[in-house]
C-alpha cells in the first residue's frame, strides 16, 4: 500500500530529524533543545464539535545543556536510537525490551542510561506526540489483545485471513494493526459489535450471530486494548460501518464505551487516529432489566465506589445528553448494576435469541 | 469424530445417573447420596512413575436429609440440571453464565438457591471429580486464552484452520480445545514450543520462527490456560511431538513449567487429561546469562518473596533431580532473576537468532 510506505517513511524521518536537531545544534556550538507537547490534564480537553477527547498546543522545551534535563535529553536520544534502529530493521517489540535494549552502564561511571522502566515508558510517549506518531507506527506493540470473527477478509504478513473461516476461535488481534501490517482487503459486513467481554463474544460465536445479523464481531477481553479499538475504528473508517458497543450495566461498562467513542485522558493525543466518535451504546442499558424482565436478585448492589464513579460519569461533558443523563441517574435510583451475564438467567442464549435481535430491530441504543 | 461422540455420551449419561439417584433412593424411600472425592491437599500426592500430581481415592458422601448438607445437595443437582441443558442443547457457557442460571428465589421464601458465585463453582468442581469429566466436556469454558501458529491445521466448527496462514497474529485458541470442537486434522511439526509471554511468541511469529524450525508455537500471555495446556497436550500425544517450554528465569517461571509438565495441586484431578511429564523446560536457566553474555545490569535482584518461592520450589518432590537443584541453587547464589525480554539487551532479534537456535542445536534442556 503506497499510502501505508509513505507513513513509514514519514515516521522514520521524523525520528531522523531528531537527530539532525543535535547535530546542527553541535555544529552551531548551540544547546540542543527538543519542543515535546505537554501532556497533562492541563493540556486536554473535550472538543465537543469532533467529539473527541484532544490535547492542545502547549509545548516544552527539553534541553541538554541543563543539570535537571541532561539525563533524560540523553534517555530521549537513546530511544530514538532504539525506535530508528526498529524503523530500519522492520522489526516490532515492546515497552519492556525497549527499556533493556537502551539500558547500559554509562562509560567511565556506575551511573545506568535507565534504572527502570518507569523512565523509559513516558520518553516513548514524550516521542509519540512530539513526532506525531502512534505508537504502533513507531513499532512498539503490546500482546495480542483481542479476538475477531465475522465477514470481513484480512491481510496479514502476506496471508489473506478470512474470518469467517476461522471457527468459533477466530483471529487473534494483533495489537499492531497499522496499514501495511494488517489491510483489510474486503468487509462485506453491515456493522460491527465491539463486545466488552470474552464470555458474549463466546456465547455470539458459538451461536454463528455474525453470520445471521451480517457482522464483524470483536472483543478485547475487558476494556479493548488500543489494537481492537484501532481495527474497530478501521472498519468504520474505510468500510463506513456502524459500530455498536455491548457493554456491562456499570459506571466500568459506560467509561469504556465512552473511551471507545471519544478516546481517554490520558491517551488524548491518540483520539484523533483510534476514537470513534459515531459508535452507539447497545446495551446493556438501566431500561432492559425492566424491558427484558430480569428478575432484581441477579442485579448487584452498586458500592459506594459505583455511586461515586457514576456521579463522575454524569459530570463528563461527553455523557451531558438528556439521554445519558437518565441512563446514568437510572442505574443509580435502581441501586442495582447488572452484567450481561445475568442474561443467562432467563436462558443461556437469551443474549443471541432474545435481547440483541430486539435491541436491534427497534434500534434501541444511545449516541 | 466416533471416538469424541462417545465420550460426549458417556459424559450425559454421568450426568442423568445423578437424577437416578435421586429418583431411585425416592421410590426406596432412603436418603439420596452421592459420593464426592476428596479434593483437599490431603488427597493430593505427586505420582513419581507417571511423573504427575493426581488426586487419591478418598471421598465424601453428600446427602440430602441433612442439615448441613441439604442446601449443598440441592445446589449440586441444580448445577448438574443446568450442565445436562447445556449437554442436551450442545452449547458452552461460563461459571458466571451458570451461577446465574441456577440462581432463583426458592418458592414460597426469600432464599436463594445461590447468593454468588463462591457458592456454584466449588459445585461444579465438585462434579468434574464425580464424574470424571474435565470440566471442558461439560461444556464450561473460559475466556480465549492464547495464540497458536505454525505447521498445523485444525478443524474448528466445520472449518479448516490453517495455522500456517494467519499472518503474524495467528489463531485465537479457545478455551474448549476437546476432539469434537477442535480436531488436529494434520501437523507436520517437529515441535511444539510453548512460550511463557506474548512478547516473546510476538518476537518468534513476526520472525516466522516456526517456519525455519519448523515447530507450532503457543503461548497463554503469562501463565497459560486450561485450552492452552490441553492443545500442546492433545499435539503432544496425538502427533507425537516434543514439547519445549519457554519462560522467565524466575521462580514463577520454574512454577509455570512445573504445571505444564505435573500439573497443579488444586487441580490434581485433571493432571492426567492436561500435564505433559515429558515436557522440557529449555530456558531462560540460571547458566544462560553468562553463557550468552548477558550483562549484571540487565538481570533483576531476587526479592525476599523469590528466595521463598524458590526454596519452597527446592522441596517439591518433582524438583529433586540434580540437574533441577543446580539450576534453582544457581539463581539463589546469582541473586538474580532474568526475564527473556532482557535477550533485547544485544538485539531485538538475539532471541530468534542466537539464543533458541543454539539451545535446540546443542539440547540444552531440563527434564
């Protein structure tokens, strides 16, 4: 894919281009500086026009000539090195060995480059957004994440991959799916449903639900990690499909459809290349306890830490909707959360026969 | 599959025999009992000629008309009445799925007939030793819980799974891997590789390692699950291949290893359907830093917990050969730990292309 090369190369000169700061600095007996984004709280917020979660324009200087910055001007540089040296080779790898390949004793001294990993992660994420690269463009991955199966045909590594033939295991998401490392080649699907958990993405597998209602289906085992949601927000993107997320009746289940929509804090400045702002909570929603007719006693009593959490959720500037307002203060009048696994209490596939046919036909989600 | 078919009626049957006695001890107007095996570390001991923990012959009996049991007894039918729909309808559920199944508000009261989940999964263990079944043919599962690629084709649900074809991200093992939902239809490995961490199976998959050694690689991103086991285990025994395992030089690796190879104390019962005796461990040792040239830096100092855990590993039966004391003395005089990312230190693909490949040339393993 030209596109997805002219990426890379992009990338891989902006890590370049760090370099050549320390060299023309040292040519010009100057102090080299480096201008990273700011990545605290103060420099994020919610714009309500994209509907995402994104950093602002605040920037800091980090310099060598200084006693306070040296050390991790010098940690910068040698991850850098790291990333371009994973650039070069077209290799991926992770956090961790990225800390131990950049760790050494500094010559002459019993001074290490890193004590631990705790100073070379936030350097990887100072890079990412002061080059404006995902970390996944820079070739950092994570496990994989997540679990896939419905009508769509990957390619991955030079195999095409066709989920429907897959079985009720599917294809294990990798957590670099970049253009060039996974390309989706065809997606006959009509939407895809991002599962919260393994357990209804199993029952839905095993029930061929993508196969009746025409869907890719994914789960990440818990909050998706930035792999599953990527992909999600590839199939939307490229494929123009909806996507509807199926989480717990919880303050846990909301804040991870809401990071799928609009990205997190913390991660703000990756919103722009993984949120989906258009994705529509299916369920399970404070309404189908009543609607479906689950009996209170496989409700669970909200915590204190519940309430709290919830009273939180309703000050977000992305859950002001009238309609989230009553969703959120719905659950908290009932006193009680429910998992979709409650589901099972009318009967074990309730969610492939009953609940998610319905949800569906009366397109019955929020926004 | 004839063989699995008959296995699977066999389970039902185990299943409906529990109802008989009910209905027969009814009609003779007695008290129903069932007998229950022990599985308290009492009944647990390490089988040194086949190389694995099992569980002994004590029992238990759980009867009816006694106050301290009738509740249990009545949770143990129940159960077993909501294992036989899933028998009976051919679906997979979770322990969650279940307690919520069987959970109700007995007539005429406010008690129910399970107030959370501690109180229905020790049932249904409580039945797998009963009815000798591995809790996977009665039909419970858990979440997908590992990668699987290399020279092995499988049939899952009708379709054909070429594990040579998944690109770098490979296929997503699910948690029931019994003959009848996962078939090895062909294999033409020399070896299994079982790898602790995702990030090392991610290093191997993107080198496409298996290929030039020509093995199936697996890995549970950490201690690896039921499915996991139970696919090197059926590869093991089935295609008749030796299975390497891969994991930190740590005390929790030697554990990891040791539940492959033994199985486990809590779950002594199924050590005879999941352990693999012959299994051998072939890194990261206690030897390797100096032999390949790991810098100090780059090892981890042992912390109290550790040196606990390893001399408690110096006093498993299992343990007690020479070579195994060598290699757990070894890190208790180092006072290190390894991980395998620590290979990074020399480069990102030392992994691939030195330290496997000599380990493999030279059966540099333990047993």
């Amino acid at each position: 894919m030209a596109t997805s090369k002219s990426r890379q190369a992009a990338v891989k000169q902006s890590l370049v281009s760090l370099a050549d700061i320390v060299i023309e600095a040292a040519n010009k007996k100057k102090d080299p500086t480096i201008k990273i984004p700011v990545r605290s709280l103060s420099n994020v917020d919610f714009n309500p026009r994209k509907g995402i979660i994104e950093m602002g324009k605040k920037k800091q200087e980090r310099t060598f000539f200084n006693l306070g910055m040296a050390k991790k001007f010098m940690q910068t540089m040698l991850v850098a090195d790291a990333l371009a040296e994973l650039q070069n080779a077209n290799l991926t790898t992770s956090l961790r060995e990225i800390y131990y390949r950049t760790k050494h004793t500094i010559e002459g001294s019993h001074e290490n480059t890193f004590d631990n990993q705790n100073e070379s992660d936030p350097v990887i994420e100072d890079l990412e957004v002061s080059l404006e690269a995902l970390r996944e463009e820079l070739h950092v991955r994570a496990d994989n994440g997540g679990t896939m199966v419905g009508p769509v045909i990957i390619e991955d590594d030079g195999d095409r991959v066709d989920c429907t033939k897959l079985g009720k295991g599917g294809y294990s998401i990798p957590s670099i799916v970049e253009p060039g490392y996974v390309d989706i080649k065809k997606c006959t699907a009509d939407f895809v449903l991002l599962i919260e958990k393994g357990t209804q993405w199993n029952r839905l597998s095993e029930d061929k639900f993508w196969r009746k209602y025409n869907c890719v289906m994914l789960t990440g085992n818990g909050q998706p990690p930035r792999g599953v949601r990527r992909l999600a927000r590839r199939l939307h993107e490229e494929k123009k499909l909806p996507v509807y997320v199926l989480v717990d009746n919880d303050p846990w289940g909301y804040y991870i459809y809401s990071v799928v929509k609009q990205g997190s804090i913390n991660l703000a400045f990756e919103s722009q290349r993984i949120a989906i702002p258009k994705a529509k909570f299916v369920g399970l929603s404070s309404a189908d306890p009543a609607k479906y007719g689950l009996p209170r006693n496989v409700g669970i009593k909200l915590n204190d830490k519940d309430i709290n959490r919830a009273k939180e959720l309703l000050n977000y500037p992305w859950f002001q909707k009238k309609e989230w307002q009553k969703e959120i203060k719905g659950m908290l009048a009932s006193g009680l959360k429910f998992e979709l696994d409650a589901l099972a209490n009318k009967d074990f596939q309730y969610l492939t026969k009953q609940y998610l046919p319905r949800k569906l036909k009366e397109r019955d989600w929020l926004d």
